[in-house]
C-alpha cells in the first residue's frame, strides 16, 4: 500500500521524477510497507521507547480462553471483582473494542526495582512502589502510536493498560513474548515475570508471531508456597483467595480465616514471584518513573502503624497504592497486626 508520508519530494527541490523513478518508488513503497516491515517498525520503535519486549499476534477471537474464562466466572474465582463478568464478547475479542482492528501489539515493561523494602516490614508489591503503571505506559504506548504514525502513515487503533476488557496475558502469550506459567502469569524467558503488559489493538497488518512452549517444567515452586492455596491446577487462579485480591480488591473485611496467612503483605503479593527460578533473570527497570519514594523503602512496622493520612498523600503520591486509599491500607495494616 501507498503510505503518503515516505517519499514525499521536498518542493523547495523542485525535482521532477521519471516515470521509471516512480515506479520504483512505487515498488519500493509497497516492499516497505508490508505486514512484514510494519511488524519490524513496531519492534524496532518499542525497544526505542523501553520496552523489553514486542510480539505480534493477528487480532481474532479468543476461541480456547472463551471457555475458560466462562468456567472461571462461573466458579466465582473472581469474588468480588464484578465488573469481570461485563463485556464478557469484547473481552475476547478486540475487534469488538476497536472496529477494523487487524493486529494485537502485546508489550513488556520491566518494574523490578534495584532496592526493596526492609525485610523485617508490612509489604507492598513491588509494581506499585513508584508511579502508577497505568498512566506511565499509557503515555509511552500513545507516544508510540504516534511515532508508528509518522513512518508508516494512518493508523487507527487505541492502547491498553490494564484499562478494558481484554485479556492481556491470553495476548502475549500468542505473540511468543512468554507463556503462562503455573501461577497465571506471563514468564518471559530473558526477563522472568516482573513486567507490566501493555497493548496497541491497531488497524494496521502486521506480521504475527508464534506462541513459544511452556519451560515451567515439573517444577511447582509457586503452588507449594502460596500461603492462600490460591494456585490451582491448569494454570487456574482462584483470585478470590489471592493476598493480592484481599489487600486490594476487596472493599469488605477480610475473612478472618486469612490471619496466618498473609505474611505481612500489606499492598499485594509477590510470593508466588519471588519463588521462580525463571525470576532469577531478573535485570532492575531504569525508568525513572518507577523509582520508590526513599520513605516507602525505609519505614519499619512501627512507621507504617503511626502513618498519617497526610504522609499517606505524600508517600504514595502518583502511586497505585492509591487505590485502596488511606483507610484501605490501615485496614489491611490493623489486620496484619491483629493479636
Ligand atoms: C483482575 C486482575 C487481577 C486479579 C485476578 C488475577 C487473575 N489471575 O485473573 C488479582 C487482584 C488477584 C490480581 C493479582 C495480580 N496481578 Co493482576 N490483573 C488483573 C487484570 C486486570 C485482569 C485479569 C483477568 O482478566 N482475569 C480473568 C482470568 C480468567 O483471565 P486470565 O487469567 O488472563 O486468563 C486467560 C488467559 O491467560 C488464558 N489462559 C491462562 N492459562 C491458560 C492455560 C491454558 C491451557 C489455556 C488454554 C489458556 C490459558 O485463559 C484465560 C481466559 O479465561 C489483568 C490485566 C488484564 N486486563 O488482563 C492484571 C494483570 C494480570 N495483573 C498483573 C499483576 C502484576 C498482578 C500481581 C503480580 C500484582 C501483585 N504483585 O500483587 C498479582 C499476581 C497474582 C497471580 N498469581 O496472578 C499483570 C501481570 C503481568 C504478568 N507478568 O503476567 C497484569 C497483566 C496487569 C498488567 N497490565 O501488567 N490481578
Ligand atoms: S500473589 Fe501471593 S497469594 Fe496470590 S497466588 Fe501468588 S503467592 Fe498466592
Ligand atoms: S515457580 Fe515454577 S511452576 Fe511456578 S511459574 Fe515459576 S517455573 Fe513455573
């Protein structure tokens, strides 16, 4: 196809093409602009922006998660995460959320951080220590769209982060970027699981690529060290058993039966993580975004207990910590500290 903005001929030039010139250009436009190029620019662009990693996949329906996710929804191992049962079509198929749309971008964005949080502490996962990821990849992703833009011409499509029904991991693992490891989450061979996935859902032909194999192996790390039970066979999570689902999903009290069992995190989990082998290749994130406020790091119990609404504000300022808002987080700390 002619993409208009590749060979436009400066007019303060004022050179006139042969006809032979501009049925090479022609030719040359078409070579350039195939599924297969367009495929590379996204590549080569999401590596300038910082991705880790960039796989494509043909925009479709979703045909093996459809019943999954039905089954999932059905035994309510979403608890009160309502809003998992709307759009449940759009869910599974992007060209419902962006009319025209012939490709899934799926991209990897690292957050594991250089330094952590005191081990004798109430823990926060590690994706929420610096600025909320929603927003942060959000305007990377646009910025990304709008250099596509500029190399190849129109493009019509929108970015997801975490921000629609869509299945973000079912995305990535087709593109090849990783697969779905016991716990649920996407394992990328070079990077392990500390990243955040992002999409553009465009109208724009690429080149797709293929799912890769599972390298979980026999290993069953993260099952047997749940504290929950939460990690079910096949890949299942039962989310409303997960510490992550407690500390921030649930609105209500949280069932005393989880007391023991939380391991002091106070702001999601990471145990299932931390336990992989695949973690080990773990490289810290150098976005600047991410980066934790000094006094998330280096407060003690103690500290967390005496947090004032107003340090809260400060603390978490940009943070995804927000989300459970100040009296949220000292629910989950008074839980923590119950005798
Ligand atoms: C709701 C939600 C949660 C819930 C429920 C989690 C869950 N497993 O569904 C709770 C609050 C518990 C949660 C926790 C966490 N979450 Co969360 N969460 C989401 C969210 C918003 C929706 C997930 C969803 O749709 N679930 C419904 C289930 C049924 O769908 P699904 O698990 O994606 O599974 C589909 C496919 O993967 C596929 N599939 C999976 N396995 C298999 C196996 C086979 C054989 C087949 C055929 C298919 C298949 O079929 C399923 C369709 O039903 C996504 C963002 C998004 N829009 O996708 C982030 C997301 C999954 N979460 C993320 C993160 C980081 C976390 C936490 C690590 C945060 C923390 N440290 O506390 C934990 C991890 C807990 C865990 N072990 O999964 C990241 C995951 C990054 C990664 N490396 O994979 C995401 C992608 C957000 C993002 N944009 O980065 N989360
Ligand atoms: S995040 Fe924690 S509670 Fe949730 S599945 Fe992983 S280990 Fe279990
Ligand atoms: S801990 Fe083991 S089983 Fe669990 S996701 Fe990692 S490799 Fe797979």
């Amino acid at each position: 196809m002619w993409r208009k903005n590749r060979f436009k001929t400066k007019q303060s030039e004022n050179k006139v093409l042969s006809a032979k010139q501009i049925v090479l250009c022609i030719i040359v436009a078409e070579f350039m602009s195939s599924p297969r190029s367009n495929s590379d620019a996204v590549k080569r662009l999401s590596k300038q922006f910082g991705f880790i990693d960039c796989g494509i996949s043909k925009a479709d329906f979703l045909e093996e998660e459809a019943s999954r996710l039905e089954l999932w929804l059905q035994n309510k191992f979403h608890g009160e995460m309502h809003y998992l049962e709307n759009y449940f079509d759009k869910r599974l198929d992007p060209r419902l959320l962006v009319p025209g749309a012939k490709t899934v971008v799926s991209l990897l964005f690292n957050y594991y951080p250089e330094s952590k949080q005191n081990s004798d502490t109430y823990k926060i996962a590690k994706y929420a220590y610096g600025e909320d990821y929603h927003t942060v990849l959000k305007d990377k992703c646009n910025e990304l769209l709008d250099q596509l833009r500029s190399l190849v011409g129109h493009v019509e499509g929108r970015v997801f982060v975490d921000s629609a029904p869509i299945l973000e991991r079912a995305w990535a693992e087709r593109s090849g970027i990783g697969w779905i490891g016991k716990h649920g989450l996407l394992i990328n061979k070079k990077q392990g699981s500390y990243f955040f996935l992002a999409e553009l859902v465009i109208d724009l032909e690429c080149e797709p690529d293929g799912k890769i194999k599972d390298f979980c192996g026999t290993c069953t790390k993260c099952v047997d060290s749940c504290p929950t039970e939460a990690i079910l066979p096949n890949k299942t999570l039962n989310a409303s058993k997960c510490i992550s689902y407690l500390t921030i999903e649930l609105k209500n009290e949280m069932p005393i039966a989880f007391k023991d069992k939380m391991n002091d995190w106070m702001f999601g989990c990471d145990i299932c993580q931390d336990v992989c082998p695949w973690n080990k290749f773990s490289s810290p994130h150098t976005e600047p975004r991410f980066m934790a406020n000094g006094d998330l790091l280096s407060f003690n119990k103690a500290d967390w207990e005496e947090l004032s609404e107003s340090s809260f504000q400060k603390v978490f300022s940009k943070s995804a910590v927000k989300r459970t808002k100040f009296k949220g987080l000292m629910r989950n700390i008074k839980f923590l500290d119950k005798p």
